[in-house]
C-alpha cells in the first residue's frame, strides 16, 4: 500500500462525513440556500488565492525543474480554471462573481490557510503536499460521489460544478499529487512521516469545517471595529 494510500484508508471517515454533509449532499440535490452559497464563494475566493501563494512556496522547495513546471501549472489551473464552478454558483443565486471577491475570511478559512502556511512555511515539501492535497482530493470524490449517486444532466442547477470536479484533469492533479507525495515518503524517515500524516488529517479536517462555515454562514464573534483616524 503507497503512503497516500495509507492517508486516504486513515482519513476516510472524514471523507465520508464531507460526503454526508448537508451543504455538499444539497449540491447533487440541486438545493442550497442562497446565503450559503455566497458565503463559500466570498471565502473560497480568498482561500484559493492563498492556495496559489501556498503553491509557489512549494516552487522553492523544489530541486528538480520538472517538479516547478508542476507547481506553476496548478496556479494557473487554480487561477483560470477554478473560476468555472464558482460562476455556476454565482449564476445560480444571481449575484455578480466581482460582488463576493475580496472579503476577510472567515474564522474556520482564515485557521486553515494558517494551517497550510505554516506547513509550507516551516515544514518539508512532503508536509506541504500533505497540508495542499486534501483540497483537490476531497473535492474530486465529492464530484464523483455526487455523480454517482444523483447522476444529474445538464438540467441540473448545479451540473458545471459537479462535472468539473469529478473530471479527468481534477483527477490527473490529485493522482500527480499523489505520485509526487509517494515518492518522497518512500525516502523520509517514520518522524517525518508523522508530520506527512497530520497535516494531511488536519487538513482533511479543515475542509469538513469549510463545508460547515459556509453552510452555516460563519462569522467572527465580534464584528471589526471602525477605528476614525
């Protein structure tokens, strides 16, 4: 069994709970309120902004160029490709993309990029991929689950998010991924291991949160105070 194998055998009750939960399942279901789709685009917004800065973190921990051609790649797929899906949503509740770009994250997005910085920042590339991988993994299975189970058609409300996700180019970047996290876990050590599995199950985690934010529109406790100059 390959260690990300290993990571997805480990972590799949949480997989399965982000299957189950009310914000994902209403998406095969073609039905979720409006307030938390907003919500999760404005969060997923600067998420994924923070993730293409994340990637280029990875780009300097790289010897080999063919690893940073890698890393490059996936900036622009997030930064091109990943405005797809989030168009649907927007064009389902009918707010314009610009309107939900540029707000502060929420308390659960804002400790999960944390999360991945801090890995990326101070930890190896395999603790990098470890805190990155999750994102695109759990969101393949999700397109593929929600496939699979409510099997929509271009009718359904939701059909451009579910297919993009559960498309073959999703599916070659986690497998990359993957083959990348494998190899390097075959030549670290049982500690270094460890800190692999954690940001990997922390992140896993995180994600089941993201859904939960969204769902519930999260926000902080106190609202920021207006300080006059």
């Amino acid at each position: 069994m390959t260690f990300s194998q290993v990571l997805r055998e480990e972590n799949n009750d949480v997989f399965q709970a982000i299957f189950d939960h009310p914000f994902v399942d209403g998406i095969g279901k073609g039905d979720v309120p409006a307030k938390a789709i907003t919500h999760y685009i404005k969060a997923d917004f600067e998420y994924l902004n923070a993730f293409m800065r994340i990637y280029g973190i990875a780009v300097s921990k790289c010897d080999l160029r063919e690893d940073m051609q890698f890393f490059n790649e996936q900036i622009q797929f997030v930064s091109n490709s990943e405005i797809h899906p989030h168009h649907n949503f927007c064009d389902h509740v009918g707010v314009g993309y610009d309107e939900l770009q540029g707000h502060p994250l929420p308390p659960t997005a804002d400790h999960y990029v944390k999360h991945m910085m801090y890995h990326a920042q101070l930890g190896s590339l395999g603790e990098t991929l470890c805190a990155l991988l999750p994102c695109p993994w759990t969101y393949l299975e999700i397109g593929q689950e929600l496939m699979e189970t409510y099997k929509p058609d271009q009718n359904h409300p939701f059909y451009p998010w579910i297919s993009f996700y559960a498309d073959e180019e999703v599916d070659s970047i986690t497998m990359e991924m993957r083959s990348r996290l494998d190899k390097i876990a075959e030549n670290s050590s049982l500690e270094q291991q460890q800190k692999m599995k954690e940001a990997f199950r922390k992140s896993c985690q995180l994600e089941l949160s993201f859904w939960e934010m969204a769902y519930t529109c999260e926000e902080w406790p106190v609202k920021d105070a207006v300080f006059s100059k």
